[in-house]
C-alpha cells in the first residue's frame, strides 16, 4: 500500500512538472521551418508572422529555410521533430496535399504525422509569362499553347507542388500540353521565368506579384474567388471556364505528431491575435491574401479536402514522380 502511495504520488509530481512546462512554454527561441527556398510566397507569409508572433509569445521565432523535394524534405523535418512546440513548419497545399497525393514514398503521412495549429491566410495563385512569350492575355495564351502541344514549358517550385498540380489541373480542364520543368521553390523558378529560360509559371501570387508590377512578368488569369483589385484586368479561372482549377494556396502551422494541445492552442492563440494587428493585415492583404485564422480543426478539414481534389489529378493525368 506504502508502495502504491508513492508510485502515486511520483506520478503525479510527473504530471505536474510537465503540465508546468508546457504551461510555461516558451522557455526558449521557436524554429519555424519554411520548407521551401527564401524568395517565395511561403518565406515572404512566414517572416511577416514571425517576429510579432515571437513578441507575442515572448521568445524569438525564428524561421528557418529547407527546400528541396517539393517541400517534403522540410515538412519531413518538421514531422520528425519532438512534439515540444520548438520545431514548428509552415504547411503548404504543396506539403500537405499536392505531394503527398503525387508521390507514395514521401517521408510522412499528411493525416497521422502533423499536428495542425493554425491557417494563416489564403493566397491566390496566377499564370504569368515571360513578356516575350507570344500570348498576351489569357485568350491568346490559350489558343498559343493549344496550337503547339507540348512546345511551351511551364516552372513550378518542384515535381508535386502546388504550381506543378494546379497546371495539370489546368491541362485536364482545357486539353492544353505543356511540359514542366520543377525548381527548388519559387523564387528560383521565378527568377528563370523573369529571365526568359522558361516562358511560363504558375505561381502563388504573393512572390509573382512585384515581377507582374514591374511588367516583367505578364499575369494571364488568377485562380480566386474574385477578380483582384491588384490586378483589375486578369480574369479569374472560373470566368473562362476552368472553375475546379479556381483554387486559393494555404499557409499554416503544423506540429509533428503529438503536440501537447494546451501548446496547439497557445501557439493559435497568439497568431490569431497577431493577424487581427491592422498593421501585419495589410502586410499580408497587400500581397492578394486573404487572413483566414481558423481553428485547428478547421485546418485539418482543409487538409483532407485539398488532398482529396489533388489526388484525383494525379489518378486522372496518371502523374508519378519520375
């Protein structure tokens, strides 16, 4: 009986001190890994967060660049970490959906391996050219590429991306053939498109946004609910008859598996009162975002949803990796 009092008692003292140091958490910096290169729209959402997130929280967030593989080597990371609210990732549509329903090997599985947090905003994503491509709105852009299957190449951030996804998307709608060359992110994709080494992209708006401003790149159709006061000219894909490609980019927060919830709720607590700062809205809505702060599970429903439509093009256009 002695013995079972103490096991007790040393249980509960266990029980205690974690509950304090989650209950005092964060006793040091936070890593936020963004699992795409410095540049794109992920990075560019991400480091708007971080520093009044950090204020918020009252420890450094500090956002860490890991790209490669489409985001899944960073996402990968963020899934093995320990589940200490330390090593959080920015989760795409790209992480979570696009590559996980292209490629069978990827290194985590979305639904059992991620704790979600929180989405941040949705951002709505654009076919651009380069100004010497040969179509100059979205009409002769589509009568260019039907003309010539094949002949146009499009960049993407990486084989099983958003860009990459959604332009296959984009092929099944309209019977359109263009041929994808992956990068490491978006930035370097965009850098090439700018350039003229490839003529096309189909990209998240936020990072084409200044090169589209610059007319160094021409937009050709948005996919969002509506068109954009930032680009009043450009049709949405729904307009021109393509609406399941219509569809916004997430960026949110996720754990590794088995994030203590009294620290998922922290951690959404204090992004949802730092997106309602006026200052760090009209940051992010300058970009054509739009600030969603939801609920964890609201994010994870969100998950499931865009994994489900991705998943049914890769099956459709019968898409591997190789």
């Amino acid at each position: 009986m002695i013995r079972r009092t103490a096991l007790t008692l040393g249980m509960l003292a266990l029980l205690g001190t974690t509950a304090h140091a989650q209950s005092s958490y964060p006793t040091k910096p936070i890593r936020l890994l963004v699992p795409f290169a410095a540049g794109g729209t992920t990075d560019l959402i991400a480091r708007v967060v971080a520093d009044p997130l950090g204020r918020e929280l009252g420890q450094p967030v500090v956002v860490e660049n890991k790209g490669g593989g489409g985001g899944a080597i960073g996402a990968a990371e963020t899934a093995r970490s320990a589940p200490d609210g330390y090593n959080l990732g920015v989760a795409t549509v790209s992480t979570t959906a696009t590559n996980p329903a292209i490629n069978p090997k990827i290194p985590y599985n979305v639904f059992t391996d991620f704790t979600p947090v929180v989405n941040i905003a949705a951002t709505p994503n654009v076919i651009a050219a380069n100004p010497q491509f040969a179509g100059k709105d979205y009409k002769s852009f589509l009568a260019e590429v039907k003309k010539n299957p094949g002949k146009y190449s499009f960049g993407s951030p990486g084989t099983g991306s958003i860009g990459h996804l959604m332009m296959e998307m984009f092929m099944l709608e309209t019977g359109a053939q263009m041929i994808h060359v992956p990068y490491r992110g978006s930035g370097p994709a965009l850098n090439d498109a700018v350039a003229g080494q490839i003529p096309l992209i189909f990209d998240n708006l936020p990072s084409a946004l200044p090169f589209i401003k610059e007319k160094r790149l021409t937009a050709l159709v948005v996919a969002a609910p509506q068109r954009l006061a930032v680009l009043p000219d450009v049709p949405t894909l729904a307009e021109v008859g393509a609406p399941n490609v219509n569809r916004m980019a997430y960026y949110g927060i996720v754990g590794p598996k088995g994030l203590p919830k009294d620290i998922v709720d922290k951690v959404n607590a204090a992004v949802r009162k730092v997106l309602k700062d006026p200052a760090i809205r009209k940051r992010i809505e300058d970009t054509g975002s739009l600030i969603v702060a939801d609920t964890p599970e609201k994010f994870a429903q969100e998950i499931k949803a865009e994994y489900t439509a991705y998943k049914n093009v890769v099956d459709k256009q019968k898409l591997t990796m190789d």
